[in-house]
C-alpha cells in the first residue's frame, strides 16, 4: 500500500509500504518544533464517515495536552484540493464526501478553525505507531502515540460529537425508552445475523428506531412490533445522530455512524466475518482474519463476534 505525505497543501506517495505506520518495536515520532509550533490539522487519507468519526476525539485530546494549541481541520474546500477524484471512492447515494470532515467537527468546541489550506507538513492517519502483536488499539492511540502522547493521556478515545439546536430540530425524546437499529447495505452479506437478531430480542417490546437500506418488513427484523422509520423522515446525518446517541441501545452491523455512538449509548456492533461489495470484488467473500488491522478499533463498543 502508498504511503502519503502531504506537504504544502499537496499530496505525495512517499512509496509503497506493507503497512502504514511504525511498529512499536522501531517507533519513529513525531518532530519535537512541529509540538513547539502549536498549530496542529487533524487529518485523514480515508474519508467515509466512519473513517473520520473514529478519530473525532482528536481535538479534545490535543487541548488536554497542549492547552494553548491551535486545533485545525479541513473544510471542503481543502479536502478537494488535496484529494480531487479519490474522494469519489469514498461518496456513495447522494453523500459527497468532501462534507465528512464538518459533518463529524461542527460545533466541536476543541476546534479552532476549518481551514482551506496550511502550508508546510500534516502529519494525518499513515503516522502512527502500531502493535503488530496486538490490533485492538483505536487509531487515535496510534496516531498520538506518534504525537507523542503516553498511556495516561488516552484515557477515553471514544468517538465525539457535540450537537447544535439545529441537530436536535422538533423531536420530543426525553421521555422516551427506546433502541435504535442501523444496518447499512452489507447487512445479511458479512456476517451471521442471527447474533444481531437474538440481542434486540433480549430488550422485549422496547420502541425502536430503524434505519436501513431495505423496508424492515423485507429483513430478518421484521418481527419489531414497535418501530419508527427514519430513513423515510429525510434527516441530516447529525439529526440521525443525535437520535442514535439518545438511545438506550444501538444494534447495527460494522457502520460509521453505530461506532460513533459508543460513548453515549450501549452499542453492539456486528462486525464483518468476510469482505463485503463494498470492499472491492477481489475481496468479495474472503474471510477477515485480522478485521482491525486497519486501526477501525472502538473503544466501549460490544462486537458480537
């Protein structure tokens, strides 16, 4: 796989690489004046929406440790100009992911400033320090482990976002008890359902939301007697959120927006056993041997594998 740099607002392959990233037998870290500079960009080369929420916590995290920091992130605008089409592979329906970044940092109070440009080094997701012996390690601790960062400083890495009055819009859910169930296009395809099938039982004729690629009545879930359908309400992604984050429960197969929830609410994730369409047809059907390899590891989320 490449190995990017992106240094004056353009992006470079530094070479092909068998994996991004330092062992953490041979560490390598990032440049002490970098630190002493104080002006950071939270940066990815991936951009789906779970790419990014994973490493959401970033800015609170480097306000923790660098208090006087400058917290940086990219708009739209740089996000085109650094990646062009590769963002194409990352769109899908009607979502252009060159939005990704804002949709996971507006209203982030640990953000300074969505930039269009910085000139100089970003140090994104490929620097990070990695445990060959060990994949379950969020990438935020990777990637601040290169920045640096020690054990007592990762406390919490789970994935944030903080909402406006916008996202909140007219929903009356105080009061509510209630699950939500979130399966994306893959569900039925990766992995055994029944796992997820048999957890939503176990919480009785509890309310559900549900949002998914086919009409519930066409799915394995079909038995909910009580449940609302959100697709067909037409809400921004950070409204679906803000409902997802109010649940009691969210159940879902391997999806950005289920790992978000994982420091508001129970969240059970069903994990792919086998690559999906999604995932390119030459890995169509293979079996995931080592699923968080690519650092995509949540904290406080329940895998049902």
């Amino acid at each position: 796989m490449l190995f990017f740099r992106i240094l004056d607002n353009t992006l470079f392959s530094a070479g092909d690489v068998k994996r991004v990233g330092w062992d953490v037998s041979e560490p390598m870290y990032i440049p002490d004046e970098y630190l002493e500079n104080g002006e950071f960009v939270v940066m990815r080369t991936c951009h789906g929406i779970g790419d990014w929420c994973i490493i959401s916590a970033l800015p609170r995290l480097l306000k923790e440790k660098y208090p006087n920091c400058k917290v940086y992130v990219p708009s739209q605008k740089m996000l085109k100009s650094v990646f062009g089409n590769m963002l194409d592979t990352w769109g899908y329906g009607v979502y252009d992911a060159s939005n990704v970044s804002y949709d996971v940092f507006q209203n982030n109070p640990y953000v300074d400033e969505f930039i269009d440009s910085m000139e100089g080094e970003i140090f994104h997701d490929h620097y990070r320090i990695y445990d060959v012996n060990n994949s379950e390690i969020p990438l935020v601790t990777q990637m601040l482990k290169f920045w640096q960062f020690k054990d007592s400083e990762l406390l919490d890495t789970t994935p944030d976002i903080y909402f406006s009055d916008s996202d909140k819009f007219n929903v009356h859910i105080n009061d509510m008890d209630y699950g939500y169930v979130g399966v994306s296009s893959t569900y039925g395809n990766t992995a055994d359902t029944q796992l997820l099938v048999d957890k939503i039982k176990e919480y009785g004729d509890m309310t559900w939301m549900y949002y998914g690629e086919q009409p519930i009545e066409e799915t394995n879930l079909s038995f909910i007697k009580d449940v609302i359908n959100i697709k067909p309400m037409g809400l921004s992604l950070r409204q679906q959120m803000y409902l997802r984050c109010n649940a009691k429960v969210n159940v879902g197969n391997e999806s950005g927006t289920t790992l978000w929830c994982s420091k508001y609410s129970d969240t059970y994730v069903l994990g792919n056993k086998t690559y999906g369409p999604l995932h390119g047809k030459n890995n169509e059907g293979k079996p995931r041997k080592d699923p968080f390899k690519s650092g995509n590891f949540v904290e406080r989320i329940n895998y049902m594998n």
